[in-house]
C-alpha cells in the first residue's frame, strides 16, 4: 500500500509522531512518503496514494497554518480516497480534556470543508526548555490551569495506542 503522511508540526512533536507513523506502517511493508506541510508541493499527486494521514497540533486553539492550507488546496482529492487525522493537543492529556479536543477537529473540519475517514486525539508534550518565559506562563496559566503541576519536560504521547489506532486505519483501506 502506498501511503502519503504530511504534517504540521510548530516544537516538533507531531513531526516525532509522524516520524512513528511512517515507521509503523513501512513496518508492515508499505511505501511511506513523509512531508512537512511546509514544504512546496506543487508537483504532488495524491491519486497515486492508496490513503492519506494528516497530522497537526494544537497551538492556541489552530492547527498549524501550512497544514490548514494544505488540507484546504487539496480538499477534493483527499475527500476521494481514506484519509486519517491525527489531532494533537494537550487537551486529550488530561481528565475530561476529551471534548475540547474533539472540538478542535469539528472547528477544523467546519473551517476547512473536509471531513477525514477516521480521526484520532493524540496526547502531545510540553516542552519547557523550548519555551520562553512568556510561553512558560501561557502553559502554567492558560493549558494547565487548574490541572497538575508539571514544570520540567513531558511527554504524554500514547504511542502503543496510536500504533494500535494505526492497524485498525491500515484494516480499513
């Protein structure tokens, strides 16, 4: 099977997890493409892929720009063929952080007009030595509110979860 994964990632840890994604699925003896939504391109025929996944992160209630448009420029060819969303945020982290994190995915998909086969909520990490003193008040404030104190590097990613979520995409193609 030949699968396309792009993603959007702003402190690199969707890019870690589609960097999973495609050594999972060339794993199973697939062929992977990986690109950062970021980059051109142009030239890109997503007819010849048997399925699609998408990753993006959650910044400030957005999924990276380049991803958004990505997915916009190219909305009538995805919504041919299978197509997984990965949606990562801190929101699914936490105890009833579900809901929020699904309305990131219906805002998205309201936003963008497209609508993906299968969706998932992927757990993300926080990533203090990347953050400046103002985005380490935003996260103490604004993300974890009232929740647990966290203060060093984290990562939350479920990634036997995911791998598992992976299988049951790959079935359904």
């Amino acid at each position: 099977m030949r699968i396309l994964i792009v993603y959007g990632t702003t402190e690199g840890q969707t890019r870690k997890i589609a960097k999973f994604c495609a050594s999972h699925f060339a794993d199973a003896d697939n062929e992977v493409e990986l690109l950062d939504s970021r980059r051109r391109m142009s030239d890109l025929e997503i007819s010849t892929f048997d399925c699609v996944v998408l990753a993006g992160s959650v910044h400030q209630r957005h999924y990276q720009e380049s991803l958004t448009n990505f997915v916009v420029a190219h909305r009538k060819q995805l919504q041919e063929i299978p197509t997984f969303f990965i949606s990562v945020s801190l929101s699914i982290a936490f105890e009833n952080g579900d809901k929020e994190a699904q309305n990131y995915v219906d805002e998205f998909v309201e936003y963008s007009g497209f609508s993906p086969s299968t969706t998932a909520l992927v757990a993300g990490a926080l990533k203090f030595d990347q953050y400046d003193h103002y985005m380490n008040q935003i996260v103490e404030f604004v993300v974890l509110q009232d929740r647990s104190k966290i203060t060093e590097d984290h990562e939350f990613t479920d990634w036997e979860t995911l791998a598992g979520e992976l299988d049951a995409f790959a079935a359904s193609v």
